[in-house]
C-alpha cells in the first residue's frame, strides 16, 4: 500500500519526495500546521492544485499550479517542503 511507504508511524510524510510523490499522484492531503487545518487538493482537471485553510473560504482558494510551487508555497514563513516534520 502506498501509504505504508511514504508515511511515517505518526502519519507525516516521510521525506520531500514522499510528500513530492503524494503530490504528483494527485492525492487529496489534509494536514495540520501552524494551528490550522488545511487541504492540498487536485483541481477537477488533475492539471493545478488548490488550497484552502480551516475549510471556511471555500469561495477563495489558493490555485497552484505546479508541484514545484505547491512544494514552495510558504505557510508561516517556512517552505511546505520544509515543514514536513510540523504537520500532522
């Protein structure tokens, strides 16, 4: 299973390219961080990404549109690729 390999006893990504790999799957990723829930899903087309926080803006979600830039894209001032280890 997919999930056996790329996540950790604790349900965190186990390294960049696991998270990369999640990403480039299209998966749909729910975490935590910062004190905030957020969602990293595919757009309908499988094309771009958006991201939404808490869920409660459904009507202005962060459109991303390559895996570079969801891996880059700052939440709290660090890079999501470097915050693998903070979220849950």
């Amino acid at each position: 299973m997919f999930y056996n390999y790329v996540l950790d006893n604790d349900g965190n990504f186990i390294n960049v390219e696991a998270f990369r790999q999640a990403i480039e799957m299209h998966l749909e990723i729910n975490f935590a961080l910062n004190g905030k829930k957020w969602l990293l899903e595919p757009t309908s087309d499988e094309k771009d990404w958006f991201m939404l926080t808490d869920l409660s803006d459904l009507d202005h979600p962060v459109f991303i549109n390559s895996v570079d830039k969801v891996l880059n894209y700052h939440i709290g001032g660090k890079a999501l690729r470097d915050s693998l280890q903070d979220m849950c």
